[in-house]
C-alpha cells in the first residue's frame, strides 16, 4: 500500500454490502476510506438480496470454502459492531435458521447425497435426514419428500440492514462516504500506480481504488483500462403475505418436477420470500409471468399448504455473475492499486463478511483466512486472455 | 397476426368505459376489464343490495349495448408484460371473487392499452388515525352508496377538497349525524376563480357541488374552513376528535385545539392519488404522481395510453372526456382511419378538464405543516405499525436515504397495502428529513404485481401467450 499526502488511502467504488464490508475491514485497520457511491447506499443489487446466508447450495470448491468462513465470520462481525455501535444501530435481522435441501425425485435425492457427502468432506455440517426427519422439522413440506438434508449454519439477515451498519461503522471511526458520486475512471500516475478516480465533479485522490460496483463492476473495469467478466444475470423473488410462524421453519430449498431450483425461506415478519435458482442472462430487468409462475407451481409441490397464500409482491434483481462462478477478491496485477470485490452472483450477501475480510488482510498483508489464489483476477477460470493476466 | 387488431382497457369508471365505447365505435375490438362486479368506476357506485333488479344507468347501457366490446367483470388485472409486436402488451389477469381461491387466470394480447385505472384517496397521518372509525372519506361514501351502510352515528369529515362534501352528505343519506365538516384548505380562494372555474369545470359540476353545500346547510352541519382534524382519541375505537385551527402552512395555531365527542367514526379525505402502478409496470412516463400523456393521451410508452384521473384530477367529466379521446386515438392509430373532428371536440373538452385540474389543486393543496403533527410514536405505515420515530431513525441513523432502501430499513409500506396509504406519506416525510426528495420517489408506487395473486392460481396459470391473439 502506498500512502499519500493527500486524499485517503482507498476510494472504495459501491455501497451495496459488499463495498461496506470492504470499508469495514480496511478502516477497522486504520485504512483512510472513502466510499462513493453513485446511487442511494444498499439500493441496488443488495436492495433485492433476499439475505440468506447459505453453504447448502454451494457445491464442494472454493465457493464452499469462502462461504463457510463467511458464514462463520459474520456472527462475528456482527457481534463486534454491536459492540461499537450499540445494539440498535447493529440490528440486521440475523437469524441463524439454518437451511434444508430437499429432493423428490429418485435421481435428484441420489444427487442431493452425494453432494451432501462431498459437502461434509469439505468440512460443511450436511446432516442426512431421513423423510419422517425432514418433515418433523419441517412439518408443512410436501409427504413426497425422499431425500433432505439439513444445514443447521444456514442463516439469514436483512441485506440493507447489515449494509447500513458496515456503512456506520465505517463512518464511527472516520471514514467518509459520498453519494450521488459516480466513479467515471481511475486515474494513473506515471509509473502506472492509482492516483485517484475521476468523477464528474473532478478527481478524487487516493492510493488504491477498490471496485465493490457489484453488476456494474465489469463497466468501471473497462473504464480503468483492465476488463473484467462480470455480467448480470436476472433473479426474481415472491413475497407472501404474512404466515403464522413456524409455517416455514428453515430456508428451504429444492427442485420438483423438473421446474426450475426454488429457495423457500420465512422473513421474521412472517412473510415467506420465495427466490429462483434460475436465472436469465442479460440486462433487461423486466419480470416475467411465467417465471413467477414457474416458481409458484415449484413452491406449491414443495409446501402444498402455500397454494391458498396470497402473494403480496414480486420484484426481482441482476446478480453479478463471473464465468467459473466464483467472486473476484484482489489486486489487479494488470493495474496495481485496483482492487476487485466483485462478481459475487446470488451470494454476495453470505459472501461479504468474509470478503471484506480478505480483502483487508491482502491489503495490510496479514495472512489470509482463506486462501486467495481460486478469487485472483489472473485464475484461468475468468477466460482473461493471457498476456492481460502478465505481471508487469 | 391475422387476427384484427385489439385494445384492451383497464378500468371501467368514466374515463375507461367512454375509451371502450370511442374505440368501439371505431370498429376496433376492445377488452374492457375492471375489478367491480359493474361498468361505473367510483363515481357510478352501485347499490349492490339488490343484484337482481339489475337496473343500467346510461353509461352501462351502452356498453352492453355495443357488440364490440367485451366486458370481464371482476377482473383484475395483475402484470403487464411486452406483447409479441412492438407495442403490443401481454395483459395477466384474474377473474372472480376476490375472497375465494381458484379465480381463473388469463392472459390478453393487447395492440393497444389505455389504462384508465383511476386514483384512491389520500388519508394523511396524525396521532390516533389507527384507530378503528377512522376511514377514508371514499370508503365512507362507498359504503353509503353502495351498500347503504353509515360508518357511523356522528361522524366527523376532514381533509381537503371538494370531494368532502359529497362525502358527507352521503352519510347524511345513509342515517348519521355530521358532527361538522373540516377543510384544512380555503378554498374560498376559489371564488376568485370562479368564472373560470365555471368554464372549465361546467356548469353541472358546479352545481352538483352547491346542492352538496345546500344539503349539508339544511342539515345544520358546521362546515369550517383552515380546520383539521390533528388527532383522534379513544380506546380501541375513535371516541373523540381534537380540531385545531391552521395558520397557512397547515400548522395548529396555538390554543386553537377543541375537542369533539362523542364521536364514533371519522373520514378523512386529503385529495387523491392516481392508481400508478400499471401505468409504471407499462413503462410510462410519471411526473409529479401523474401519468404524462401528449395531446391525444399518448403516453410516453409506444401502444399505451392513459386516461381519467390517473393523468391527473378533474372529477368525472373530465375523466369521460380523456376517455373518449384516448379510445378515439387507439382505435385510430391502429386502423389508421381518424376521425379528426371528433378527435378535435373530444381534445377542447380535455382541455378544459385540464385547467379545472389545476385550478383543483391551487386551491387545495397540501401544505408541509401536517408533517409536524407527527410525534415519536404516530403510526406512518399502519400495516407494518411503523413508527414516525422509527422512519426517522431509518433516514437519520442508518443512512438510508431512497425509498427502496428505507423501506427495507424500517419496513415502511412492505405490508399488506404495499404502500397504497402510506407510500407518498413516506416519501414526502423523507423529503423533509432529507432536506431534498428521495431519487426513488416512486419506488412506493412501483408495484410489478399490481394486486395480490394467491401461489395456486398463479401457479394454475397458463404459459406464454395465448394461443388466440
Ligand atoms: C433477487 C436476488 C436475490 C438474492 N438473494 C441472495 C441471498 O439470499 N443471499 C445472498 O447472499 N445473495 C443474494 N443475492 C445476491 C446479492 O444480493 C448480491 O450478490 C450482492 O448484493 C452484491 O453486492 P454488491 O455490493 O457487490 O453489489 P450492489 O449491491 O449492486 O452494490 C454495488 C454498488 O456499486 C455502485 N456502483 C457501481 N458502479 C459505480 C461507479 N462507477 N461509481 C459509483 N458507484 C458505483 C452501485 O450503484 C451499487 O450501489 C440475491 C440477488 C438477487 C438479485
Ligand atoms: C372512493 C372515491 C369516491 C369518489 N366519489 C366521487 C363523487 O362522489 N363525486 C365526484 O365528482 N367524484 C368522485 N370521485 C372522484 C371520481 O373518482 C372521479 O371523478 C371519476 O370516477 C374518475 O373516473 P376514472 O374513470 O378516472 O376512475 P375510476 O372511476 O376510479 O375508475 C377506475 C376503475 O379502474 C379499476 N381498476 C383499477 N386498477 C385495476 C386493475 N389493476 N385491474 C382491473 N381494474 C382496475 C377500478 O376498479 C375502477 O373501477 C371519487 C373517487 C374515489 C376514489
């Protein structure tokens, strides 16, 4: 890291949960941040996340691996920002629930135990249940049901929320944060080094820059001269009205009839959030009637007590993809002092806790609680052509 | 598509249903939907005591009286989605009673669409607007029209705008006592415009009006002007009611508090707000709460067009007379025959329909100073119970400052009305917290599911577009 006369340390780009668990780990460093954001704080990507905090639909690999020490850290951080800001500024809603993968078919349920295994090989608490199990925890999901499995590390937060108390904590210890500032690029010294970023107001100084842009980080790295795979993918979410508690008990996800993946899962007001594993490639934002029906018939075989259950809201949002599935955490060899947090597709919420974390410690060269190689930008996973990936 | 050509309308008050019978008589197919059991909207309310004498008022008579227009009674629409050709819409609905599982769901190509789907009252929030017998004043004369039912014994009426005293003198007819009219408003400003106001609004209007103000007069009620109602007592129930006196900016003039009892229900009525969320779902432009339309009511999106009081509020002439030019505009651009003079005859009257909006809202506007009603634990979003003190909170310690995101923070306007009563509130409160309007002010309005659908009906729902289109 270099440090400057003027200007901060780090500008990090985005406020979605993502920048602020970056500008959380660097400032509990004592790392000069300030964040800009070019729209409201939380209001975009991480404004749609439905918050689940999930190792069960993570296959075994890195993402297994970063998700785990993500949903172990966030109990964590949460704890420690109680500490400093005050239980009611820390408030996010965390709830650990945990999670059920449920199968109905034969080659599904034969699929959802090896996965399970390979899980648990991985170091993941998967607990096989048997049917009468399953529905004893979960008493509305469908008789059909012939494999489950139970995550008992799954959790969910409030998105915003946890966001909003990153950003005040960033702010408690000095930190600044700007909104309506939109990074247009970075800007480079004469030995290539990150002088600042430009905006439309003038160039803001700084000594490294991180790009949290979420779907949009792909635009801000072609901007800074070192383009970058990320591209959104569109996911929609249904919105129950209010339950009884205790209708749906865990987050639960699963696949029937061949409809698309759906994850079920209960708000603590009682509505049930209904989310699609599938998802549409490009940017047009428009919601789609048979995706929404698509997903109501897929959660109505899995939980036939939701077919009376009106449902009061459907939206839905982009998640940033990357090629090979996995975030991008780290320097830019291509342009030393541009940092990458980005491409977390439908995980960036469970993913940010350890995220930020790692970033931080690349950044202060501490060692690292997971290893960095599979999310550098130079993997062979992101198809970057090679001469881009050469250090210089 | 060999199939001729088909506009869809939404909504049957005044604007849609002269928009069917315009385009109707163009030769065109239309689809008219609304959500009621029958073609009339909230100014035709229907007596619904006695279904079976099925008496049409003249409105309705024509509409089924007009071979190319068909008419899905309780019908709502649900999504709007782009159409197989440029312009074209996909119209997702659902029909049948809306308290039972199973409404049959369906799915319209339309090749043009005028959404007509009208506004519903403003309620602004004071301590004690939670209670039960506080209603709104179009659910008060909904039910005194429609089902012949009084809110309550004494009542009082506040808010602003004309639409009081039809309110009021409605309950009159269903058997209560007004205990007095409160207009926040001086409309009295409004005789300065008066001869203007004759012109634009006719002469008709103006005088259903003064028979409201004669009937109110021979029944004794207090009708005040710069009053309000700023807060509601009572345990359990609306038993007494505090009017203050306002200075201009809508502030209790010190010392000016009375408090009226017994009461047992209270209307409350300030304005209305266009019902935007097909319009928004469609891709139009809004300005200001209201649909933009262009001088034939074009809205910004290609194939749609908008008409009544979602582009703004003028009572039900002037709704009938957007209506009539936006079905004449449909039905024309898509024969590509225009009939240029009642295009012209139907455009004057809008016009004028236009001026008498504004003319409405000059005179009764909403003035800032009913945010400082609001104490520590006023209810804003009475669905969710959120507090004043908790959006506060959301804006000023958590940082949020967009609608979407202080929604999620606070849960304002997230239940069961999706923001419907609260939403503009919100927005408008956040606006003086912020010290500028949220970016998003129209995130509380934007509603891609535009009413509630049950998980089985949506799931029984056909795929893709229909067959025969
Ligand atoms: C429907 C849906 C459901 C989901 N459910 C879950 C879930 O249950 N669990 C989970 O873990 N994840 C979930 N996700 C994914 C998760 O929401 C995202 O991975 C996460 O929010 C990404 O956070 P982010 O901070 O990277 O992006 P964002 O929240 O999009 O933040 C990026 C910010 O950067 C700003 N920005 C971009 N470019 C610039 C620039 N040049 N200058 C200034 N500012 C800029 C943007 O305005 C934006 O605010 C879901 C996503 C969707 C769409
Ligand atoms: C409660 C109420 C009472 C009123 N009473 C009076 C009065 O006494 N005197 C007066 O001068 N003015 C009154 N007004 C004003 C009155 O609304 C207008 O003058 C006139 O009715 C406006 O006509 P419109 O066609 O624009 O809308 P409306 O008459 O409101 O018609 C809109 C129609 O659209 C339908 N609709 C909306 N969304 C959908 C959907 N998604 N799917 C299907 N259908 C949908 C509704 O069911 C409704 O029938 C009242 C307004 C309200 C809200």
């Amino acid at each position: 890291m270099r440090v400057l006369g003027e200007g901060v340390d780090v500008v990090v780009v985005g406020g979605g949960i993502v920048g602020a668990a970056c500008a959380e780990a660097l400032t509990r460093r004592g790392v000069r941040v300030l964040l800009a954001e070019r729209g409201p704080l939380a209001g975009q990507t991480t404004a749609r996340g439905d918050g689940r905090l999930l190792i069960s639909d993570k296959p075994p690999g890195p993402g297994l691996t970063l998700a785990m020490a993500s949903l172990r850290r966030w109990p964590l951080l949460l704890a420690a920002l109680r500490e400093e800001l005050g239980p009611a500024r820390a408030a996010c809603e965390y709830e650990r629930k945990g999670g059920l993968a449920v199968a109905v078919r034969a080659e599904e349920a034969a699929a959802l135990r090896e996965l399970a295994a390979a899980q648990r090989s991985a170091g993941a608490d998967a607990r096989e249940l048997t049917p009468d199990e399953a529905i004893g925890r979960e008493p509305h999901l469908t008789p059909a049901v012939r494999a489950a499995v139970h995550y008992p590390e799954d959790a969910r937060l409030q998105p915003v929320l946890a966001a909003t108390a990153l950003l005040a904590a960033v702010r408690a210890r000095g930190g600044e944060i700007r909104t309506g500032v939109h990074v247009l690029s970075v800007l480079t010294g004469a030995d290539g080094w990150v002088v600042g970023v430009q905006t439309p107001d003038g160039p803001l100084p700084c000594g490294a820059v991180v790009n949290a842009g979420g779907p949009r980080a792909g635009t801000l790295a072609e901007a800074a001269g070192a383009s970058l795979p990320v591209l959104p993918r569109y996911g929609t979410v249904l919105v129950t009205a209010p339950l009884p508690p205790g209708t749906v008990r865990h987050t639960v996800h699963g696949t029937v009839a061949g409809g698309p993946p759906v994850v079920v899962g209960a708000a603590p007001g009682g509505q049930v959030l209904i989310s699609s594993g599938r998802r549409r490639a490009g940017a047009d934002e428009a919601l789609r009637a048979d995706d929404l029906r698509a997903l109501a018939r897929c959660t109505a075989a899995l939980f036939p007590v939701l077919a009376g259950v009106p449902v009061l809201r459907a939206y839905g949002g982009f998640h940033p993809g990357t090629p090979d599935g996995l975030p991008v955490i780290g320097e830019d060899p291509r342009h030393p002092g541009l940092w990458h947090a980005a491409g977390h597709a439908g995980a960036g919420v469970a993913l940010a806790a350890a995220t930020g974390e790692l970033l931080g410690q690349l950044f202060t060269g501490e060692p690292p609680l997971v290893d960095p190689e599979p999310f550098r930008v130079a993997r062979p996973g992101l198809g970057l052509a090679e001469e881009e990936n050469r250090c210089p | 598509m060999t199939a001729p050509p088909r506009v869809v309308v939404v909504g049957a008050g005044p604007a849609g249903a002269r928009a069917a019978l315009a385009a109707a008589r163009g030769g065109i197919r239309v689809v008219l939907v609304d959500g009621e059991p029958r073609v009339g909207g909230q100014y035709h309310r229907h007596p619904l005591a006695e279904p079976g004498s099925r008496r049409l008022h003249p409105l309705e008579r024509s509409v089924v009286a007009q071979p190319r227009i068909e008419h899905l009674s309780r019908a709502t629409v649900w999504a709007l989605e782009a159409g197989p050709r440029p312009g074209s819409h996909l119209v997702h609905l659902q029909q049948g009673s809306a308290d039972a599982a199973g409404r049959t769901q369906r799915t319209l190509v339309a090749d043009a669409l005028v959404l007509c789907t009208g506004a519903y009252d403003r309620v602004l929030p004071f301590p004690g607007w939670e209670l039960p017998g506080v209603v709104t004043a179009g659910a008060a004369r909904a039910l005194a029209v429609g089902q012949r039912t009084a809110v309550g014994r004494r009542v009082v009426v506040s808010g602003t705008g004309p639409f009081l005293l039809p309110a009021a003198v409605s309950l009159l007819t269903a058997g209560s006592r007004v205990a007095g009219v409160y207009e926040a408003g001086k409309p009295s400003r409004w005789l300065r415009n008066l001869p203007a106001a004759l012109r634009d609004g006719g002469p008709a209007l103006l005088a259903e009006l003064a028979s409201y103000a004669g009937a109110l007069a021979r029944h004794r009620v207090p009708c005040r002007s710069r009053r309000a109602v700023v807060a509601a007592h009572g345990d359990g129930r609306v038993e007494a009611v505090t009017v203050a006196r306002l200075d201009a900016r809508w502030g209790v003039v010190p010392g000016s508090e009375r408090v009226i009892a017994p009461v047992d229900a209270l209307c409350v009525g300030y304005g209305f707000l266009p019902q935007l969320e097909l319009p928004l779902a469609a891709g139009c432009l809004v300005r200001d709460g209201r649909v933009v339309v262009d001088a034939r009511q074009a809205t910004s999106a290609p194939g749609v067009y908008a008409a009544g009081e979602v582009t703004g509020v003028a009572g039900p002439v002037a709704a009938a007379a957007e209506g009539e030019l936006a079905g004449l505009a449909a039905a024309a651009d898509l024969s590509r025959a225009c009939v240029p003079a009642r295009e012209a005859a139907a455009a004057a009257r809008v016009r004028a329909g236009r001026r008498f909006a504004a003319a409405l809202e000059e005179t009764y506007p909403i003035r800032e100073g009913w945010r400082s009603r609001l104490t520590e634990d006023t209810l804003v979003c009475r669905c969710e119970e959120v507090t004043y003190g908790q959006l506060r909170d959301a804006v000023t310690d958590r940082g949020a400052d967009a609608m979407r995101t202080i929604k999620l923070t606070c849960r304002v306007g997230l239940g069961a009305c999706q923001g419907r009563i609260c939403g503009r509130n919100a927005a408008d409160l956040v606006a003086g917290l912020l010290g500028r309007p949220p970016a998003d002010t129209l995130a509380t309005d934007r509603r891609p599911l535009a009413h509630p659908v049950r998980l089985g009906d949506l799931a029984s729902g056909p795929d893709g577009p229909p067959a025969t289109c």
